[in-house]
C-alpha cells in the first residue's frame, strides 16, 4: 500500500475528521454542530457525533486509532505471519458487512455508528 493508503495518510485523515466532527457554528443564537445536521440512520432522535454516517476508509476501524495500529501473529495452517491494517481493510473491501474480519485481529468491518 502506498499514497492515500499509507498508515500516515490515514492517522492524518483521522485528525482531519475529529477537527471537522467537533466544528461548531452559531445560527440563529443557537450553537449547532455535525450531529445537528447529519444523517444519523439508527438513531436520528438524539444523534451524537458517532451516530453520524460519515463515508470513509477509516470507518472500517470505526475511526479508532488503536484499532488502525493492531498487529497480531496468525498461522493458517503452514502460512503464518503478522496480520495488521492491511489485512483488515482488504477483508472489509470484499466483506464490509462482516461484524468479524476472518484475521487474528478479529475487528469489525462495520463503520462507528454500526452501519455498512
């Protein structure tokens, strides 16, 4: 993986997306943020920022730094080696509505706000 697909890129997306998450701007007296205006499909009553269906690569970390940083040793059957985001994001490109990937990481492939 290279470009926008480094580790770097993405930790840097990540930042990018808290900042634009916590922007808020005051209309009309009243101080309105992104889960004011977002689309928040399983809870659209009381929406936080993590019920919010943002698009992006990150969401199959559930925008989770930790979870971008996981290595874990695997063996299956004579192959074995350190499975890491990688392996993750090439699972939930073929599988994005698996709640487990098939790695040792285990992580889910579905966004934050528990969407595809």
């Amino acid at each position: 993986f290279s470009g926008v697909l480094a580790q770097d890129v993405l930790l840097a997306l990540l930042e990018l997306q808290d900042t634009l998450a916590g922007t808020t701007a005051w209309v009309e007296g009243r101080r309105v943020g992104l889960q004011d205006v977002c689309y928040a499909p399983l809870n659209p009553t009381a929406p936080s920022v993590g019920d919010c269906a943002v698009s992006s690569v990150t969401q199959y970390f559930q925008n989770n730094r930790s979870r971008l940083a996981l290595r874990a040793w695997q063996q299956d059957g004579k192959q074995q080696g350190t499975v890491d985001w990688h392996d993750h994001l090439i699972y939930c490109v073929n599988s994005p509505l698996s709640f487990k990937d098939i790695t040792a990481l285990e992580l889910s492939c579905m966004a934050e706000y528990d969407g595809p």
